[in-house]
C-alpha cells in the first residue's frame, strides 16, 4: 500500500496538475500561472539534468554495442537462409582426404589471448581472467587505467613490472575467437578438424606476443616448448615431418625459431643443423610481414594510422579532447612503446626494398581503382596521343614517391628530391634539450623529455625514408630503441657469413639470416591483394600545447587527385595492413633458387587471394576476403593449407605447388636490387 501511494505522489499527481491546468486554459481562455518553487524545495516528479560530455560519451557506446550485438544476433538467426559455399572440409573430406602431417598454428600480435596470473589490487578477482581477447575481454575493461597498467611491460627490461604477471592462455582457444562472434583460427581449426584433425595432430603456439621473441625464451621456455612439442608430435604420428601455419607477425617469430632451434646454447635450442630439415615439411606464411609494415613506423611515432587520422577529419574534438582529458592516443603510445614485438614489425632493409626520395618499387602503380578497371578497354585516345604510358590512353603521371615513408607537408611529400631543404642528422641532434613537461601532469612518454625547439626541428627536417626514420627514432625515442636495438635489426646484409649474423637480434630479419639447410623443405607465401594498404604519411605538428601531448599528427586534410593520397595517407596494392611488397618479395625474389639467403634452395610459392568484399552484412566474413585476419576465413586459403597437410593427391597438390599472382609482385622485384 505504502509503494501504491508513493508511487501516486511521485508520478500520477504531477500529472494530474497538469491536466487540470491545461484544461482551465481550454475552458476559459485564460492561462493558469505556473506555481513557483521556493528556492531549495526539491520538485516532485521526474528530476531533468543537462547531459554532459561524459554522458553522451556513455550513451554512444552503449548504442554501438548494442547495435554490434543486434546485427550479430541478427546475423546468427537468418544467415543459414543465405547459400554459402560449401565448406572445405566437407569437400576434402568427400575426396578422401585425411590427416597426414601433423599442423603446428602461430598466431601473430595482438589476436592471441592473454590471462591474468598475478595483479596489483585495482585486479582482484581477475585471476586467470582474459585481460586480451576472449568474452571475459569486456568486463576487464570496466577499469580502463587498471588493465593498461597491467597489459604494459617495463620500460627498462621490456618485461613483467613488479609485481604483475600476465601469461598467454594455452591451447587452441588461444587465438580461435578475439571476441565472440570474431573468429581468427576458429574456421581453419573447424574444417581441419571436419577431416580428422584434433589435439593430437593439431596444436596451438602460445607465447606473448608483447615481448621480444627472445624473451618469451628468457621468460615463459616458450620455444623450448614448442621445439618439444614438434618433436613429440613428429614421433606420435608415424615420424609424419610437420606443416607449420604462421600468421602476421607469427612469421617473423617462426624464422626467430629456426634459427634459434638449430643454434648451439645458451643461445640457441641445441637442436643443430639438421632439425628444421628432419622435423618441418612446409611453412605456410599467412599474410606474412616479413619486412616490415609502414603501419608500425606512424604506430611508433604518433601512435595512429589511417582509421585515426580518419577519425579526427571526421569529428576533430573527439580523440583529442581537453574536456573528457582522456588522452587515448598517449595512452596507447605509453602502453605499445613498452611492448619490444611491435619493433620487429617495422620496415626492414632501408632504401634498397622500401626506395628512397626519388624512387621506390611501386611506382607506376595505379591508385585509381576505377581507372584501372578502364585501362583494360582500348580507347580511341590510345592511338591518337603520344603522351601516354604505351598502354591504353591513360596519361603518365608524375610518380608518387612511396619512399618517404614519413613527409611533414603535402608539398614535401612530392616535390623533386633537389628542391628538398632537409637537414643532416647530426644538425638534428644538436637540437636536443631540457625536459619539456613537468611530470606530474598527463601521461609519459618520451616526447617529454624533447624541448620545443627540438620538436620544429624533426619537423624542419621535411622527410624521412625508411633508413632516416630508424635514424629519427633514435632521437624522439632513445629509450624505446635502447631495448630495440638490443633485439632487433632493420638492416640488410653484406655477408652473411659475418659472425656477428649468429646473434639473436638478426633471426627474425630475412635479410640478415639465412634459411635453415632442408632442401626439401617448402615455404608458401599466401596473403590477400587488392585492398589499398598504408604505405607512406603526410604529417604536420600537433596544434595542441596541451601537458604531454603526442606533438606530431598524420594531416587528415591532405589529398591528391590521383587517389593514392587520402586523409594523409598514401596506398598501395595489399591486405590492408602488409604491402604485396613485404609479404610476398622473399618468396619471388630473395628465396627464388638458390640464393645467400636460402643456400639449400627451399623451394618458395607466391599463392596471392584477390579481395573480393561481401556482397551483403549477412554474407559472412572471409569466404573471398584478402583482408589481413579475414583471410583467415578465405575458402580458397583454406583449401590449400589443408591440401598440403593432408597430401593431396598428385594433382591437387601440383596446383598448390606452384604461384598465383594477381599483384605486380613480380615487376617490383625485379626493381628491388637485391643481391642474391
């Protein structure tokens, strides 16, 4: 009763009022005057508030997940409706395939699960919870600063701060889901496991990936174990040599294995020369990184790529905003800085693969996507002009300079390499000063301890390629390239009988190491083309004087008309986030035969996927996609890695053994001057 009648006082009554009061007005003409409150009285009824920025922040999340789980829910009632391929597995299966070599899978950065094994209080009742990936994955992000502290590593040793210890989950859930309804291995796993394949024959690799590849030996045994569980599942099926599956930067942490296997300890495995050729019959590159991404160079630097810099031309206010003082991009930069593997990612081997101020593999390239699709029509232009590129009508335009990977301007990015005013790095290092920021405001990075007339500096310096940029990050980051220095190498090698190449810090370079001596061994180089992928940045300073604020900033407003340059961000023909050039150039040209780089003659296979978008939300993702993870769900990928695994007849197997090329890999290796 008592609830009956508050609930009369609180919501029926002020209605009443009003109705009555409105009802006056209508009788008599006259308009009732509102009853005014005394100062202080509490108003019965609904209390009304302005929202403010965080409420309206709050709101727009909310109703992006919401509509995320919606369509998902959606997706999952009707998408059965839709005719789909049919699966590989199941096609396989009907041929009689079964499972013959064993199959080892290594996920690469950031799509592999992280757990929670020790924590600092801010983490209680995380224990063995998902602090990356996974379901548990959101409710770790209700304590924002508590999770970035404890997915940081040390600044100084690249390790585990004190006190906090998070571990790679194992297993094949490591890396099947990101989130739910997110799959990375999962549509592999599943059609492998249609003909047969389980946990005896098929096994997951667990290591954290924030660490140097290196460390996760120091730390976690991570390749012992794995050279173990190699050995053992090449002993419990049959002596059945073993089809390793890397994808993303798993790559580069594979080549770090082989050599580290067969190398004498403490250094090295002790496994000796013959391991990789005894144990492994083929590796099965994913859209491979092998040298490098620009992406991880704009990452490093000012810690956004394309997608950020979209956001901020879209609506300015909201990554950098002063009122909300969230400041998500030096977060990002504190925490990614701290994690030594996105240091392997970065562009490997100098001018000689990524071009300098004046020449670069990919030019000539066609960023137009609809004027490429007219070039394959002869036109009546074609025959009637001299000025054209010997093709079909179109004109030769002056080329994009791909090799300055870093441009403080538009203009510096395509002015003529002789009317560029750079400085020498010594006269940038003269440059550097005080401390700029009082270190109780805002959040730490190293930018702070550069002074302003430092900062011009990086920018008056007008241009970078991909040797000057290492260069540049030794000045703006000396810390960060301290520990990177110390486990990687970005170089290319003059001769790799140098002893100094037996160190680990050249393992994970393909063009510092050499292939391990299986000749009998293959190595396939599978990734997606046809998707504009970042290549080169149009930067200018941040206009923000805010306390630690990233002073540097891709500029949104940057473009061209020849669509290679948008939002600041130059493309070229990829995945989305790897270049053709890096995943597939070792395989066409510096593993091509016997070379320095693969004395043995391993033989190597270019096996491009042409992106091909769903046609609709309920299609599904991956059947036809090139993307860099959806690739993963890509039919014809799967296909081939399951016909290789499961030695497909003699037929089949030759269509897998040999190139399918879409891109112009083929003509930028022969630009790349790389002596074999």
């Amino acid at each position: 009763m008592a609830s009956v009648l508050r609930f009369r006082k609180l919501y029926v009554e002020p209605a009443v009022r009003c109705d009555v009061g409105e009802s006056v007005k209508a009788v008599s003409g006259v308009a009732v005057p509102p009853v005014e409150e005394k100062k202080g009285t509490r108003r019965r009824g609904w209390r009304r508030r302005e929202w403010n920025c965080v409420d309206w922040c709050c709101w727009a999340i909310g109703y992006m997940c919401t509509a995320w789980w919606v369509l998902l829910l959606f997706y999952d009632s009707f998408h059965m409706a839709l005719p789909a391929p049919e699966s590989p597995g199941m096609k396989l299966k009907r041929e009689g395939l079964r499972p013959l070599h064993p199959v080892v899978l290594v996920p690469g950065i950031v799509t592999a699960g992280l757990e929670l094994w020790e924590g600092r209080p801010c983490a209680d009742g995380l224990f063995r919870k998902r602090l990356w990936g996974g379901a548990s994955f959101t409710d770790v992000l209700r304590r924002p600063f508590c999770w970035l502290e404890h997915i940081s590593l040390d600044n100084e040793t690249g390790m585990d701060p004190p006190g906090i210890r998070v571990r790679p989950v194992p297993g094949l859930v490591a890396a099947d889901y990101f989130a739910p309804g997110y799959f990375v291995w999962a549509v592999l796993i599943e059609n492998l496991a249609r003909i047969g394949y389980e946990g005896k024959n098929m096994h997951m690799t667990a290591y954290d990936w924030r660490l140097s590849f290196q460390n996760t030996e120091v730390r976690d045994q991570s390749l012992s174990r794995l050279k173990s569980k190699i050995e053992l599942m090449f002993r419990t099926n049959g002596d059945k040599k073993v089809v390793v599956v890397p994808h993303s930067m798993g790559v580069l942490y594979f080549l770090h294995f082989m050599k580290w296997v067969e190398a004498p300890p403490p250094m090295g495995g002790g496994g000796g020369p013959g391991w990789c050729a005894k144990h492994i019959k083929a590796i099965m590159n994913i859209a491979p990184a092998f040298l490098g991404v620009p992406k991880a160079a704009s990452t490093i630097f000012s810690a956004e790529a394309k997608d950020v810099a979209f956001v901020r031309a879209m609506a300015p206010g909201l990554i950098d905003s002063e009122i909300l003082g969230f400041q998500a991009l030096e977060h990002v930069m504190r925490v990614s800085r701290s994690w030594d593997s996105v240091m392997s990612l970065l562009p490997k081997g100098g001018e000689a693969i990524w071009g300098n101020l004046d020449w670069s593999p990919e030019e000539g390239y066609e960023c137009d996507q609809v004027k490429k699709y007219l070039k394959s029509f002869p036109t009546k232009q074609s025959s009637e002009t001299n000025s054209t590129d010997g093709k079909l009508g179109f004109k030769v335009t002056d080329s994009v300079h791909y090799g300055r990977i870093i441009s403080f301007s538009k203009k510096s990015s395509q002015l003529p390499s002789s009317e560029l005013e750079t400085m020498k790095n010594k006269d940038l290092a003269r440059h550097h000063g005080r401390v700029q920021n009082n270190a109780s405001c805002g959040v730490w990075t190293e930018y702070d301890e550069m002074d302003r007339e430092s900062i011009r500096a990086v920018a008056e310096n007008k241009v970078y390629t991909a040797k000057t940029f290492t260069e540049l990050l030794h000045f703006v980051a000396p810390k960060l390239m301290q520990r990177a220095d110390a486990h990687f190498s970005q170089g290319l090698a003059d001769d790799l009988d140098d002893p100094k190449y037996s160190h680990y810090k050249y393992w994970s370079n393909p063009l510092e190491t050499k292939l391990p001596e299986a000749p009998e061994m293959e190595i396939y180089c599978m990734y997606g083309v046809g998707i504009p992928t970042e290549r080169a940045y149009v930067y200018k300073l941040s206009p923000s004087e805010r306390c630690r604020s990233i002073p540097y900033r891709i500029d949104g407003s940057a473009e061209d008309d020849k669509g290679c340059l948008k939002g600041g961000v130059y493309s070229v023909d990829g995945d989305q986030s790897v270049p053709a050039l890096s995943a597939g150039l070792m395989c066409a040209k510096g593993w091509r035969g016997r070379t320095r780089f693969n004395p043995s003659g391993i033989r190597t296979y270019v096996r491009e996927y042409r992106h091909k978008a769903p046609a609709n939300l309920l299609e599904g993702r991956g059947w036809e996609s090139g993307a860099h993870v959806d690739i993963m769900g890509n039919v014809a990928l799967i296909e081939d890695v399951m016909r290789v695994a499961a030695g497909a007849a003699a037929a089949a197997a030759a269509d897998v053994r040999s190139d399918k090329i879409h891109s112009d890999i083929m003509r930028m290796a022969e630009r790349v001057g790389l002596r074999l």
